[in-house]
C-alpha cells in the first residue's frame, strides 16, 4: 500500500497534469482560430491559394487530433485523481 505522503504526491501531480493539460487545451484552441482566420485570409487570386488552403487544411486537422488526445489525457488525469482520492480515505 502507498504511504499516505506518497499518495497526496501522487494526487497533486495527477491535479497538476490535469491543469497543464487544460492549458495546452485552451493553446490548441486558440490555434485552432487562428487557423481558421488565416484560412479566411488566404489571397485566392494568388497562383498558390490552393496549396496554401489544403496546407492550412492538414495543419488544422493535426491540431484538432492532437486536441481530441489533450482531452483523452486530461480525462484520464482526472480519472486518475479520483481513485487516489478513493485510495486516501481507505487509508488508516
């Protein structure tokens, strides 16, 4: 069984990973818009709109994965925190 300092540790890097993952959510979001703006932006009479649309396009969709797997990490950070916590108050 884990020492009851080793499980507050525990519970404490589980809260903070689930903060930072919540930041990087929030980044991913802005670039998310930020994307969606230079999209907008793109000049379509230039001779590489195309190429510069369906690059913005990949990157845009990279982003959005890595989003979703942020939120799969972040739900299993808060996953984690709540059976420490569970773990805590069977300790003696």
């Amino acid at each position: 069984m884990l020492a009851r300092s080793d499980l507050a540790w525990a519970q404490t890097a589980a809260a903070l990973a689930r903060h930072r993952l919540d930041e990087t959510a929030t980044q991913l979001d802005a670039a998310l818009r930020l994307l969606d703006r230079a999209a907008h932006a793109t000049d379509w009479q230039s001779p590489a709109a195309d190429s510069h649309h369906c690059d913005i396009a990949d990157l845009r969709g990279d982003v959005a994965r890595l989003r979703g797997r942020v939120d799969e990490l972040a739900d299993t950070a808060a996953g984690v925190g709540v059976l420490l916590a569970r773990l805590a108050e069977r300790q003696p």
